[in-house]
C-alpha cells in the first residue's frame, strides 16, 4: 500500500523547492520538451517511484516516465533506471525534488535489505522505529516495505510502548500496564519496555502484550527466550548492526528494530542527464 500523504508528501517538497516560481526554468520557451533518462551510480534497491511520478504529475500531466526497473528491484551501477520525455520546464523544475525521494528511499530499503539478508536462515522480523526524517515518516516506512522489513507503531498514537521514563514517572511497571488498560482504545497493543529479567517477569505477569528487550546481551536475551517460552511476543533493540544482527536474530526474539536502517542511510547516488 502506498503512503496516505504521497501526495501532499510530495506537494510540501515542490513548494519548499519552488516557492513563488521557478526563476530559472521561467528562461525557458514554454514550447520547448525535453528528453532525459535517470542513472544509477551506485547499487541498490530502487525505491521511490511513485514518489517520482508523482512528483512530475503534480508539475505537468503530459510528462512520460518509462521505467526500466521495477520498485524494489536491484539496480547496479551505470544503469538506466527510467526515461522521462516532456515539457522541458517540468522536467527541468521536478528533477531535484525527485531525485531526493528516489535517492533517500532507495538508501532506506537498500539498508532494510541488508540487514533482512544478514538474517536469513532465522524466523526473527526486522522492525523499524520512529527514528525517520522529520516529515517523511510514512514515506520511509514504505521504503522500509519495499526492502523486506515491517513497520512498528507509526507514531504514538498507534500503538503503546512503555519505555523507561513513563515507568519512572507513573511509579513502576504494573502500574504503568495497569493504567494502560485502563486508558487505551479497546485492542491497542500494550508493549513495555524492560532493561532486565526482572522486569520482564513484572511485564509478563501484568500482562504486557508485548515486550522490548532493551540491550540485552546475546546470553541474557536466550536466556528470556527461554523463559518466555512463547507466551508473548519479544522484540530486542540496541545498538544492533549489520554485524551483530544475524546473532541478535539467532536468540530466537520474535523481532529486532533497528534505527539506523530509516535514520543513518547514505543516499544513493543518481543523476539524471538530458539527451
């Protein structure tokens, strides 16, 4: 499924780039149509696509874009991604605007396939979090997607986590599940975060939904795996690389989040070029 905001994703990227008007595309013979084609520098994941039509769409309705890759598939170096043929002023306004989704999202599911192939052989899901560019959450969530990982809570009206400060400000775990339960729409997930066994026995028996295992050492973690036995889900988090992540997975957690696959991503480099 697409993003809800694609649309107004990409509307807020045009006005922040355009502004009261393009000064230099206005230089331009309004007759004048342009061909172009879309390069990779870099091997990936492709990402992004609608966001680049759409990009496009909202700028001239007559501008052609003919994939040569399809979303999700692996591009390589000096490829051609896609051809683009119209209105020389759209093209020429659109190009920075859909390169930077193209090359953000790109990154952000090239990421996401690394760290889901580092886990393969294990039954353990890749999660992301809440750690994205500001405006771009669902936007990355979708790239996300695309790279074979799945999406925790949106936000934080989605979904309760229970991390270490509402623990400390409400007076204990029981407590904070308690009220939780008491306060929540009917069928949210209720999930507590825990630093040690302990609290994870707490979180269990006030019957938490679900339980993050928060820097857990690999032994540690085994050792709740074991204990837990299947009765909720667990999901470990912290500090987690493309390094540790196929032993984090090999614990047996039902999940791992990673941050860094939305937050510390290196845009690939593309470029389009006019023929």
């Amino acid at each position: 499924m697409l993003p809800a905001d694609l649309d107004a994703t990409v509307a807020r990227a045009l006005s922040e780039d355009l502004g009261s008007g393009d000064l230099s595309a206005a230089l331009i013979d309004p007759g004048r149509e342009l061909q172009a084609r879309i390069i990779s520098r870099d091997n990936g994941i492709l990402c992004g696509q609608p966001y680049a039509e759409a990009v496009f769409a909202q700028l001239c309705s007559g501008l052609q874009i003919h994939w040569r890759i399809g979303e999700g598939e692996r591009i390589s170096a000096n490829q051609e991604l896609c051809s683009l043929h119209g209105p020389a002023a759209a093209l020429l306004s659109g190009e920075r605007s859909a390169l930077n989704f193209l090359q953000l999202l790109s990154a952000t599911a090239t990421q996401t396939q690394a760290f889901v192939e580092a886990m393969q052989g294990s039954t353990t899901r890749l999660l992301d979090t809440r750690k994205t560019l500001p405006g771009l959450r669902l936007a990355q969530k979708y790239a996300v997607r695309v790279g074979g990982g799945n999406n925790h809570r949106l936000g934080l009206f989605d979904g309760i986590l229970i991390k270490e400060n509402h623990i400390a400000a409400i007076g204990g775990i029981r407590a904070a599940i308690t009220r939780a339960r008491t306060l929540a729409p009917v069928l949210t997930r209720i999930e507590v975060e825990v630093e040690t066994l302990e609290q994870l026995e707490e979180a269990v028996s006030a019957g938490a939904d679900m339980v993050l295992l928060d820097n857990f050492s690999l032994a540690t973690l085994r050792e709740a795996v074991q204990w837990v036995a299947g009765r909720i889900p667990l999901e470990a988090s912290g500090n987690i690389s493309l390094a540790t992540v196929a032993s984090v997975a090999a614990t047996g957690v039902d999940y791992l989040s990673v941050g860094s696959i939305t937050r510390n991503v290196q845009s690939l480099d593309l470029s389009l070029r006019y023929l």
